[in-house]
C-alpha cells in the first residue's frame, strides 16, 4: 500500500506524513515503523520491507523521505512500485515536487496521493520563514535561532516540522560538505551553494555529531522522554 505526499509546500507535507503515521499506529500499535531517506536507502532493504511481515500479522510502516534526492534510488524506488502497492505493510512517500511522469506512474497503483501547493498566503513576505532558522544555525548564530525557533513556535509549526526542517538543513550541509558540485550532492545549485559556505562553521566530525543528535532526540521524544520542543530549544541554545 503506497501514500504518496508531494509538493512545494515542505512543511504542510512533512506535518500530514507525521499525522499519517501516528494515525496507522494508533490503529496498529504493534506495526514497527521503519525510515529510510536519501542517504540511507537500500535496494535490498525495500525489497525484505515489501515481502517481508513480522511475526502474528505485524505489519510494517515504511516512510520513504526524499528518497528521490538521489536518481539511482528514484529509479529503484519507482521500477518497483507495482511491487509495494501490493504489499500488506505501508509506504509513506515524502516528496517535494515531481515532475508529471512520476506522479502518473505512482497515481497507477497509489492509494492515495496528495499534493502540498504553496498558497499565496504563505508566500508573503510577513509570513514567517522556517527556513531563516536553518541559516542561522548553518552560521552558528545561537541567538538569532533561539528568536527564529520562538517565531517558529508562535506561528504555529509544529515540533516535528521544526525538527524536520532542521535535520534537512544538516543534512544539506553534509551533502554539500563531501561534494564538488551540486549535482554531485543531489542538491539544487542554490541549496548547494549555501551549505557549502555554512560548512566552513564547523569542525571535522561536528555536523556528523550534530545529525546524530537530531535523530537521538527526535526518537526519545517518541518514546516518552523530553519533549521534542524543550530538545529544540536546548539544541539550539548548544549549536
């Protein structure tokens, strides 16, 4: 079963994969939840995913986040849709915006898929950017993000779409950091332009570390430990 979430608008489609998934574990408390994204994506591991059901009927929920990033695990991704829409578990496909071929090829076979437009009201210049608050920390600038994380929070963006977006930012920095070009990196010109020159803020090791952290808090909020919006709060109060 495939749920292709795609579009523009990053946040509102972040925000929809989070409330997909929390709804399915609701249901299924006993579905384990697996996540691959561009750097860790396997062949392999999507296939045993596809086939492969655990113990008593537990079925699996597979979030795919911006597999495509990569070509070579795009064209493995979609050459095998046919395959994971018949499958018992559950593909999330988180996306920015596809071109024409891909959705219709998804469309075929998806459950549901859905698109994320950026409305007018969102490109507005008052509106607030979430993405000034992945610059700052790219610059290391402590108490701008702490500002940009409050405005973050007051406009109403959730703690997960936060956390997204800042781990997107990282990784964009560490992509950018072992890469000559942007097509090397999988990122756009501009993105890749960016990231490279925050790069230069931080040490051997430093946005490995920071990665790393970003995942660790993320899952012990899920599990019952700080809140994800307190782990904001002090990761960018440490950056």
């Amino acid at each position: 079963m495939i749920y292709l979430l795609h579009g523009e608008d990053a946040v509102k489609a972040r925000e929809k994969m989070h409330a997909l998934v929390d709804s399915m574990r609701a249901k299924k408390p006993e579905a384990s939840l697996f996540k691959m994204d561009s750097e860790h994506f396997g062949g392999a591991e999507l296939e045993e995913l596809t086939s492969g059901a655990g113990l008593f009927e537990q079925k699996y929920i597979v979030v795919l986040d911006n597999v495509f990033e990569n070509k070579e695990h795009k064209d493995v991704l979609v050459g095998s849709v046919k395959e994971i829409s018949e499958s018992e578990n559950i593909f999330i496909i988180l996306e920015g915006k596809l071109d024409k071929k891909t959705i219709t090829r998804i469309e075929k076979v998806a459950e549901r898929v859905q698109e994320f437009v950026l409305g007018k009201e969102i490109k507005k210049k008052d509106e607030f950017n979430i993405f000034a608050l992945t610059d700052a920390i790219g610059r290391r600038d402590r108490k701008k993000a702490w500002v940009l994380l409050q405005g973050a929070v007051s406009s109403g963006v959730s703690p997960e779409n936060i956390h997204g977006t800042i781990f997107w930012g990282v990784k964009s920095m560490l992509l950018a950091s072992g890469a000559k070009t942007a097509k090397e990196a999988g990122l756009n010109p501009f993105v890749f332009s960016k990231s490279a020159g925050f790069t230069r803020n931080f040490k051997s090791g430093e946005l490995e570390n920071i990665s790393s952290r970003l995942v660790s808090i993320y899952h012990e909020a899920r599990r019952g430990g700080t809140e994800l919006s307190v782990a904001l709060e002090m990761f960018v109060l440490s950056v």
